[in-house]
C-alpha cells in the first residue's frame, strides 16, 4: 500500500532536489560554494554564510557576539539566526507572509525548496500570491545572487508590498552602522572587525568588512536599523511593516539590517519583473561600485542557466553512473560527485585543514582533477619533518597557523598517505612524481617523494611501543581519544594496524615502482605491525581499540560502554590481520553491536560518563560525533573493507545507508536532504532509539572520498592500474545491469554491466581498447570506450 | 504646565526606583550581585547572568555559541537573549501573556519593575490577572532566587496556567542536555564546556557546568527541550502551551530550556501561594541535592525582608544625604554609595583588573571600607616590577593571566598610586602603611610602601623623552589610543600632566609624613613635569593630547577630528598648570567644544575615520566609547578638577549631568534606569543629536568612585587630615541646606549645611569636638558628632 500524502521530497531528472515542507525536516539544507566563500542554505530561510579573508568570516551574523569558531553539528536555528526573508503583504487582506517560511511561519498552500547544483530556489504560494525565490553564487567574489518574483494567481489586482530583509547581525562592538547608499541602490553596513592589539589592525586592514545588500530596482523605502524594523511587534509581525513604508532608519551603532520595500500592483494572472539582489562583503563603497557594474550581467548569464565556471568544471568531468536504485542514483551522480568536488576546491573553508582530511579530501579528488591532487601532495609533504612526521595540519596561506584541534599532537598523519597515493596513481599512473625532489618544513634539502613517504612510514615503526604498537599521544583518527596516551605511553590498535595497511599498500606501490629492496622493507614493517597487533589486541570476538598509558586495555567485552570500535575491525580486514575465523567473528560482531537502521555507529555502547583513560570522546554527548554516533566516515572505511575481502552484498547493505532513503519514515528521522553526505547520524540507538538517525547536518566529511571511491572501485570494480584499467565489479547479487561513465585519464569510458544466465564467468568486451581478462589497456587520450561486462547471474 | 501622563520612573522612600513601562526605555536594567556572581535584569525579562569559576561563566546562554567576551555596551537584546519569562495563560478567555513583558510583548494594563538594593520586582496586569514576580540573590552561592504569585482581580473564578520558562541556552557542542529530576523537583541541564586541550580538561574539571531550575512545588508538566517548547509557534506563542500539559520532553543534546507548568485555579480576589524557584549553576545533582535543604529557609528570610549579609555590611556603613534636588538624593543615597560598593567588592568580576581600574575602584572603596583598601594596595604594589613600573592589570587568582587588553602596554598605571593614597591616608590617617615592606612581582626583596610608590613616580619619570614628555606606548588612560607611540618615540601629553599631579600628590604625602627630602624631590619633579607639559603641549585655547611617534600633534585647534580632549584640561587644572587666563580659556573652550545636554564629551569632534597616528579609537563608532562619547570617569576628572580650583556652581552643573535627572525627555534620551553611573552616554552630539545621550548601560566604570569622591570631598568639602576633618563646602549656590552622614575612622558625624544671610563668613560648630577654623578634631571612636556649618548668601 502506498500512501496518497505526497511526498516530502522528490528528484528532477536533472538531479536537483526537492522538498516540499518546510517544517518537516526544520533543519534540512543545501550549500553552494565559490573560489572565496561557501553559503548553506536552510529550507526555511537561514543561511550560514562564511568567507576566506584568509581566516572564515562571516558578513551575515547572529544578534549577539559569536564565537568564532569552527563548524558545529546540528547547529540549532532560532529566530533571529541569520536570514534571507522576503515579506510579502496584501494590505487590503490584511495578509502577511514570508518566503521561504521565516520569520512569519505562516502554513502555505504550496512550499518547494529545489536545490540543484548552482542554485537553490523556494516557490511558495499563499492566498493566491506565489513567490519565486531563486539565489546562486557569484564566481570569485563574496556575494550572494537573489531573484524575487511574485506571480498573482487570482482573478484579481493586487497591491502587494514586497520586502526583502536581509540579516546582517551584531558585527562589530568597536563600529557598526548601516545606511541606505542611493548611489549604489544598495544598503551598506560598514564595520571594524573588533580588535584590541596595534598587530591586529595591521593583519586586518584588507578585511571586507563592509556587508552590503544591492537591488536591480530604486526601493520605494529602506530600513537599515534592526530595531526600528521589528519594533515591539516581533521579527514575526515587524512593526514597520505595519506602516504604509519603511522608517527609512539608518543604523547608528546599533545592529544593522539591509531591509528594502517595494510596492507591487499585479493584474490577475501578472508575474512580477525579477527584483535581482546582491548581498556579500566588500571593502568599502567604492568597490560596491566598481563590482557592481558586472552585476547585471551576470545575473543574465544566471538567470539564462549559463553555471558558474567551478559548475562548468566539475561538470566537465564526465561522471554518472545508472543504478536500479534510481534515488541513489541521483545522489551519487549529482550530489556525491559534486560533495568531493567541494572538499577537493575549498579544503571546507580552512586555512590549515587536519593534515588527515587534506590527504582523504585530495584522494576523492584523484577521480575528478588528478591535477590538483599532485600540488596537494607537494603542498603536503613539503611540510613534513625531516624525521618523517606529518604535522597536524596543511598551512594553505602565508597568514595561516595550526588553530583548534591542530594544537593538539596525534600520531596518525603518516597513514594517510600511502592510502592517497595508491588512489592517485590508480588514477593517473603518474610514477614519475615518486621521484619529484621536495624539501621538509625544517630544512631545505631535498628528498624525493617516495623518500618523503618513506620516511614517514619508518617514522610510524619508530612512533611504537616495545611491543611494536603504535603509540598515541594525544589521538589518532579520533580526535577526542585524547587521553589514552597523553602520559607518552598509550597506544591505539587502530593506529597500529593502520599503519600495517600503510606499509603493505607503500610496499605495494614500491613494487610496481620496481623497487625491490624497499618493497619487502615495507613488506616486513607491515608483517611486525600485524604481528604485533593480531598478538596483543585480539579480544574474543573482536580487535580492541587500544589500551591507555595506564596499561588499560579498551573496547574490550570486558567494558560496560564503548565495548566495541568500529575501525579496528575495518583496518584490520584491510590489511589482512584476522584469520578466516576471526573475519566470521568481527563482521558477526559488528553487525551485533554496531548496526542501526541508519548505519553503522563507530562505537557502542556511547559512552555516558568521562573515562580518564580514554578521554574527550567519553564526555561528548552519547550518539554525537565520535561518542558512538553513525560516523560515516568510519562506516565507509568498513565498507570499503567489506569490498575488500569481497563481502560485496553485505558492504552494499551498510552503504545505502549512509545515504537518507527514499523512504518518508527515514527521511523524517535523519531530517536531511539528500543532496550530502553528513559527517554522522545521531547513533546510541541504544539510548535514544528516537533520536537516533539524525543527520548533523555538516557536509565537511572524509567519508564523501571514501563512498565515491567505493562506488567507483568496488562496487563498479573501476581500478587504474600500470596498464589501463582493471575491472573488479562486485555488484549487488540482484542487480541486473548498471553502467558507469566517467573521464579516465584523458579517455571517456562507459562500462555497460549486465547479467547473464548464459555466462558461467564475467565476459570483458571493449571494441577498439586490448582486453586481457580483466584489464584493458591501450586506452588513447580523447577517445570514449565502451565497454561490455556480461557478469553470471 | 505639567503633563498629566503618570511618570514613567519614580523613587519610593527607601530609595528604590520603579520603572512603569516596559517600552519606553526597552534597555533599562538593574544589577544585583554577591561574592560569586552578578546578574543584570532588564526590564523586560532579559537577564545576563555571570558568575566566577575563576573566570566569569554563564549558566543561561544565548540560542547560539556565545564569544567569550568582557561585557559590551549597548547589549542588543533580542527574542532569544537569555531571560526568565513567566508565561500566563487563561485558556477559557484565550489570555496569554508573559511577564515581565517579553517574548510575548502584550501590552499590560499596569507595569512596575522596581529596583531595589537587593532585589528586583515586578508588578504587571493583564485582563484582571496580576502577576508579582520579585527576585534576589543567594549568598555565596551561583543562585537567583524567584518568587512568583498570581492575583485574581476579577469578579469571578479563574483557571489559570503559570509556565516559567527560563533560558538555558546553547551551552556546548560537546555535550548538552536537560531532564526533569523528580527527587530534585528540579530541570537539571548537564554540559561540558568545550574544550580541546588535555590541560583543560584538568583546568574545567572543577567547574559548575550543571545548569538547574528549582521548583518549591512539584509540577503539573514540564519541558527541557527548548524546540520542542517552541514549536512553530515561536517564542511569543510556543506552540506547547497550545497543549493541555507541557510535553515533558528531555533535551537530548539539543538545546535545553528549564519550562514548569501549573495549573492554578484562583476564586475573585485570590492571590496564589508564591511559586519559590531557584535558578542557577551547580557541579552536579549530588550538590543541589545538599543546597536545596537550605532553600526553603532562605527564602523565608528573602520575602520577610531580612538582608543579604552583603547589603547588611553596606547599609552598616553609614552614608546619608539630604539634598535639595531629592531626585539626585536618592541616587546619591541609595544607588551611588551601592555601585562603589559594587565595584569595590567584585573587581568587576575580573580576575585581572586592569590596574588602573583596581586602583580607582579602590578609590571608592577608601569611603565605605578602608581595610579593604588597605589590602588592594598590598596587592597591588606586590605586584609592581622593580623597576618602578606597574603591571597591565592585577592577578587576583592564582590561575588568573592578563587577558584581552592588558595584554596591550599601557604607560600609565602608575599615576593612579598617589591619587588613591591620597584618599586612603585622609579617610584613615594611616601613615602606618608607608612602612610597610613590600616584595615586587620579580623580586622577593622586600621594600617599604613608601619606596614602592617612588619607584613607581621615578620610573615614570623614566619614562619621558628628552623633551620631558611622557612616552605613550600602546595607551594611557584611553585604552585604544595605541598607536600614538606604539613605535617608541610617541608622547601623552595628558600622562605628562597627570604625571605631575601624581608627584605632587606623592609630595604632598611625604611631606604630612615628615619626609622633607623626598618631599623636596617630587615637587621638583611635579615641577618639571608640568614645565614640558606647558612649554610642549599649549595650543592656542586649550592644551593637546598628544604627540605621535612622527612628530605629529593631536587635539589640537588645527584638527578636523579629535580638536579637543577633556583630561588634559582636567588634569592641567589638578596639577596647577595653567595660568589665570588660561584657565578661562580651558573653561570656555570646555564649555564650547565638548558640552552637550547630557554631559562632557571626551573629545569633540568624534573621529569619522581611522588615524593612524592615533591609532583604534579613531575607528570606534562616532559618539560611542572613548570616540566622544559622553565618557563618565572623563567628565568626573573635569569636575573634580573645577572644584579643586574653586569653581563649584560650574562643576555642579556638569555634575548633575552624570544622573539621569527626573526630565521624562531627558528619561528617555538616556534609556536608563537612575539606578547607577554608566560607564558612557552617548556623544558626537555634532553627527548624530537624535541619538545623543543614550545609556551605555555598563555600569562597571571608575566613574563611581570619582563621583563619590567628588559628592563627599568637594560638594560636602569634607575631607579627612591626620588631626580630623577639614570642611570646605562647595555648594551650589543656590542650595539654602543640605546634609551628610557618614561613617568616618569609627565614629558617624552629620554635617547640617545651611546659609545665613547673617553670617559672613562660614562658621563651623560642633559639639564635644574641637573646631579649629575649617578643621574639626579630637573625634572618638564609636561617638556621633552633629556639626552645623553656616555659609553666608
């Protein structure tokens, strides 16, 4: 039985999605991103702007001073969080709404909230008026485009009043102002970045610090001041808007706004010229004016679906799969593809991403701009000690310094690259930068990259224990393990089987380097590490996590909470540490403890109380983050693992899950679009079986590389190697046929899958390239292949 | 003509004051505080609550992650500032309001907010329906304590629901919830305050991070998830109070909100038991568990009247006038002699004071309790390099560290020694303490008082240029002007002047301490001090600023911006710089260039933009802060300094200007309750006079202590020396009587003003003491003395 209600979310044919409440999921949201800044964008009308000066800064802001501060999970909306609002009355109706939905949150007859790859537009009809919102992002500048139409859907003329009120917020304690610049059709609100020390004005004199809000058309009144906008009547029922204009206020040390007002007449039927809006930062006012005279143009070019040279770019690789699942199937083509685009562009709006992100992000961008992965892998190791240590954070500007969570030592930033650099040369077999010359952070005598990597996995064995296990310090993948080895003599069983991983894939590479000697170097470090792992972490039925400075083993079936981890297990099937028996025992394990209808939690039971000799993670909420949440990054590395040791069905179960479905039930639990990959779904399904599922809302995660990497090498099986490409598909055991088309060193490449009773093996056809079992070689640069793999049923 | 609108302010005889609309100055406030917190309440319901964990923390927040900030002017109130509403509903009526006021905002029939010394209360009517909510603080302990009645004023029976709501806030990203304790009868919201260092974990592990609402009576429902109150009612209209219960949902790291329901049923005429809640912070419910068994008891002391130990000891202290303007009486009586109380017991809830601002505040303090003062300066002075030079700010924490702008050098915390010594030795002849040894912060060689204060005036002799000029570095009094000097070679010309004062002052001391080298040695450097400051700093009408480190001169005639600066005139006429006709110059430039209606700017005109050779005060708002406002401790220098020199009805006018007088116009402009001195009233009168005038509403200000001072010192003239007291009364003119009472090394002496056309020359009498001209001597400790002074017309 179908439900007749209609859906709460649907797919276009060209990928953009739609939702049509605005308060059934309250905290759904898409994003765009430009070279200088990333907006996301609430369904309701919220939106969390921010900008690279070089540091994130915002021009739109919250009422109170904000900590600055990196992204939060489930970030709670309220009413005057920063927002897009178009008020729209009916005078003669007394009728006030607001489009999208904030601040007046009357129900509508209709709401759809579309994001598609460039743009995000709300239609929203109430009373017979509808309103068509539509905003995009302008290229390599600090700016927001808005287009407002109101269409009159009834038999008769309205006079409307249509006012676009732009949230600009508490800026500044040291000056904040806002006044309407008639010159520039624009409200402008300068301000001074609040600083204290004379070092600081210096470092902030280029800050675009003035927020300005610019209309296509003259407003027929302005308001600048906050607080003579709403008045006593409240954000939901400004009392301006109960005069017959705009107070025309400015604001004079008082919390800004950009609000301007428009009197409409329609005819019945009569859809409005675009009111076209420009809100972002700048300077000062002459460069509002000198950016202003583009502005027009390119809302043209907007408006006429021309995209944005980084759209045009990304779309330019060619990527699209055709799955039976056709909801996944957008996801992936459209939303996934482009959420490692982002990653791999913006390194999430830092100045120093987490060495560990910055290598996973650039390994999702081997797929889709090998290019760019080659400078971040100089970029990287460049910074690398000489001793091998990775430092904990990438610097991406002169300016930039290890803030936050960098400030803290932890031990697992040499993994990372082996893993990176297997994908990148699966991608372009561009061996030769093994042998580019780098220099390290603390001198400036050159090493090649393969010595640079070298170094770094002989600095993994000497970072070890008498027991061969790695040690922590203060954490590893899991940033909050902070306590486990802080004393300097912890360790991490992840780390340690990890780092096996790292050696075998180095060992690996070395070896089709023909580096002989260093091949089974790395071969043996990798053996002492499993050695040392398999001999000390084994715990019943599953590999423990690590065991603290104190000697206290955890993640045991000894322990009440946080019993088992996810990663071990997903590293440990990596680098082939378990027995036959042992892999039986984890995955049952896993599937036991760790499953939930929404995926994979990376630790249970959560936590509930501070655990001295584990830590941080103890004390955050159980379910959120690192606490036993569906971390989706962790559930991709044990999907990835699954694929692996060809666990196919049962990896491809755990991997739709990281996905919100198409099923009403899961998509009001998890509450999110399904236009990203979140970093977790609430978890401690234990606990909270109704909290569980989620989504946090944040779409800077590691795990978008690793899913697009599995879908591309396991699940399609689309490996490069020295030769070309070698085909590995381990494709759901129901499935019939799917296709995959993607650029590929230079080539164009569709892969055709299907199954056939009639094959007893899998049948490789591909006219025009070499085909040897499973790899095809002699692909040339600008062709399209097509490629037939007939599979047994 | 008189306007027949009822007031909006008004004092009762006890001095509290009553504020009858919660509209018309919708930023008034009033603070309450005990020795671990303070907290500031709005008119409206909003409150800011800190309290001390050493550093200042909150337990109610705002909806977003809050900056860790000191406290800003002109705070931006808005729907989700932290507040403690009392929602009240009638749903047979359909009658919802809130009190005090907000989120509802309903416009009540009758509204009172009435401040008292240690409490606060408000009256509001709606619909028959009154509402008496009166809070206190506890003692030494994080707690505010409310009491909330309901009174049915109507003919019939009504059934009512009384919901408080109390904001919790957006508390952590790592760990937040909130739960319903039904052992406790008790919201209790857990947190962790986020944190990323291990060593923090250690430094917060102490910390009250439990937020809790108490409740005298069990609830009928009740709610902890703020959203799920909410809804998509909004704040005004939350969607649970739409329900027949509160929903009683649990915060599961989500927002929390501590929201009680009961349902009460009133006969005509009822007034309900009061509803006793306790709203704070505590470690974890094993510690409300114990602080609830006392509760009940202090609240029984609370509403019988009985006094915080706090305010017992100030009202112990006796001080007392009797003014002609009863307006300002009871400001002064009440309000003043509280706010330096205030400051002289928190330490502006810091536990770094700047140094100036610890020394000033002590100031105050010399009035009410000198043996408290008498330790501040041992702190202080232990504090002090060897070198003569005085620290940024005071650490009065072991785990305390110079924070925000002490961090900034500041060149003239040393003036400040002599100027409270000054006033501690009169008000306590305590000689004793010059010989005092003493160790210095880099030595634990120990040294006399009396050595530690000359060092202090050498060095800042040392620090002069070759003109005699004293170097500026990165600020003075004016914090932000720091780039002056900030490259070596910049001069204050007002430190200049001020550093004469301080050696004259010091000379002075010495000299009553029969100390006649030493004495001869800071007049001549008083001398020379002030002989640069003349020969340099003169300018046509007035005398400048300051010097920049390229030669430039500020406040000066020929500048657009910046022209005048008040201290330097101030302290010109305190260090006896100016000649006779100077001296008029200063006055009538003053009086031209910097008087508006509400006071004495600091500098006319604001600066519209950044100076570099001035440096961060140029860049603050126009009329805001030390950019020309109306800056209180400025215009209470000017003061002090026209009744040292003799011109007392000048100085009175400017004093009454530092009170919000009991004009409604001048009520309004300023917005702020008479209830203390803010710390600025808004300035540049020249840009913006509709905005001129408003409040601050900061009173943490070294205004206090001055304006106290200056009440005690030069309008009473009553000052103490080493044989008693010397009385040379300034009064107004026009002022036919007046009194004091107060408090004075032990005993309580009332002075009894008055003129007599038959005298004509002041006549002092007193009874069981010796007169001896203008000084009174042979006071006993524990006696009253009743002294009449008789000024001629």
């Amino acid at each position: 039985m179908t439900s007749s209600k209609p859906p709460i979310l649907s797919f276009a044919n060209d990928g953009s999605c739609s939702l049509f409440s605005p308060t059934a999921m309250p905290a759904a949201s898409s994003f765009l991103w430009n070279s200088r800044m990333m907006a996301q964008y609430n369904c309701r009308g919220y939106v969390t702007a921010q900008f690279m000066q070089p540091e994130p800064a915002k021009y739109s802001k919250g009422p109170g001073l904000e900590a600055t501060t990196f992204m939060q999970p489930e970030q709670p909306y309220f009413s005057h969080y920063p927002g897009r609002f178009f008020y729209i009355q009916e005078r003669a109706t007394n009728t006030l709404f607001s489009a999208p939905y904030e601040p007046c949150r009357v129900a509508q007859a209709e709401f759809e909230m579309r994001s598609a790859s460039n743009s995000i537009q709300w239609r929203v009809k109430h009373q017979g008026i509808e309103a068509l919102i539509t905003t995009w992002l302008g290229d390599d500048e600090v700016a927001e485009y808005w287009s407002c139409q109101l269409i009159n859907h009834s038999q008769q003329q309205k006079s409307l009043t249509l006012t676009p009120y732009f949230s600009v917020g508490y800026l500044s304690w040291m000056n904040q102002q806002g006044y309407f610049d008639r010159t520039l059709n624009s409200i402008v609100c300068p301000a001074v970045t609040p600083y204290q020390k004379v070092e600081q004005y210096f470092a902030n004199h280029h800050f675009a610090d003035t927020t300005f809000l610019w209309a296509s058309t003259p407003p027929d009144s302005w308001q600048a001041s906050q607080q003579g906008f709403e008045g006593e009547g409240g954000l939901h029922r400004p009392s301006a808007l109960e005069q017959d204009a705009l107070p025309c206020e400015a604001a004079i040390y008082q919390t800004p706004v950009a609000a301007l007002q428009y009197q409409l007449t329609l005819a019945a039927g009569e859809t409005s010229e675009p009111l076209l809006l420009v809100f972002g930062a700048a300077k000062n006012t002459q460069e509002i004016h000198k950016r202003a005279s583009n502005w027009r143009t390119t809302f043209l070019e907007l408006i006429n679906g021309d995209l944005s040279p980084a759209i045009t770019k990304m779309q330019a690789h060619q990527f699209k799969t055709d799955l039976p699942d056709q909801w996944l199937q957008r996801q992936v083509n459209h939303w996934l593809h482009r959420q490692v685009t982002y990653h791999g562009e913006t390194n999430r709006l830092t100045t120093d991403p987490q060495t560990r992100n910055y290598l996973q992000d650039a390994l999702g961008m081997c797929f889709i701009e090998p290019t760019r992965v080659r400078q971040s892998i100089i970029t990287a190791l460049s910074q690398q000690h000489q001793s091998g240590e990775m430092p904990d954070g990438i610097l991406l500007h002169p300016d930039a310094e290890l803030k936050y969570i960098n400030q803290v030592p932890h031990t697992d930033h040499c993994v990372w690259l082996p893993m990176l650099l297997e994908t990148y040369l699966q991608e372009t077999n561009d061996f030769e930068l093994l042998q580019l010359q780098l220099p390290y952070a603390d001198s400036e005598q050159a090493d090649t990259v393969q010595s640079h990597i070298s170094k770094a996995m002989d600095w993994l064995k000497h970072k070890t224990d008498k027991r061969g296990l790695s040690l922590i310090e203060q954490g590893d993948w899991c940033d909050p393990m902070n306590m486990v080895g802080y004393k300097g003599s912890g360790v991490s069983a992840w780390l340690t089987i990890a780092s096996a991983y790292a050696c075998q894939l180095w060992g690996n590479i070395l070896k089709q380097a023909g580096e002989s000697a260093p091949t089974t170097h790395y071969q043996e470090l990798a053996a002492e590490f499993r050695h040392s792992f398999n001999h000390h972490c084994w715990d019943q039925d599953w590999y423990l996590r690590g065991i603290s400075d104190d000697g206290i083993a955890f993640g045991t079936a000894a322990d009440q909470q946080g019993r088992i981890f996810l990663n071990p297990q997903s590293f440990a099937l990596l680098a082939n540490a378990p027995n036959e028996q042992q892999i039986e025992q984890i995955r049952r394990s896993v599937r036991h403890h760790l499953n939930t209808p929404f995926g994979l939690q990376m630790l249970a039971p959560a936590f509930t109380q501070m655990h001295e000799h584990i830590g941080r993670v103890t004390q955050k909420f159980p379910g959120s983050a690192e606490n036993g949440s569906v971390y989706n990054h962790a559930a991709a590395f044990y999907i990835y693992a699954l694929y692996q040791s060809g666990f196919g069905d049962e990896a491809y179960q755990y991997l739709t899950r990281l996905f919100p479905s198409d099923c009403p039930d899961d998509q009001l639990r998890r509450g999110q679009l399904p236009v990203f990959v979140p970093n977790y779904y609430r978890g401690a399904h234990e606990y909270h079986p109704e909290h569980s599922g989620r989504s946090s809302q944040l779409f800077n995660t590691g795990s978008a590389a690793w899913v697009y990497r599995i879908i591309i090498q396991c699940l399609f099986g689309f490996v490069g190697d020295q030769q070309g490409i070698k085909l590995t598909p381990q494709l759901p055991s129901h499935w019939q046929r799917c296709s995959l088309t993607r650029s590929f060193r230079g080539a164009t490449v569709t892969v055709n899958y299907c199954r056939d009773a009639a094959v007893s093996q899998t049948q490789i056809h591909c006219p025009h390239a070499k085909v040897d079992g499973q790899h095809i070689s002699g692909l040339q640069d600008g062709q399209h292949y097509d490629i037939t793999v007939t599979l047994p049923t």
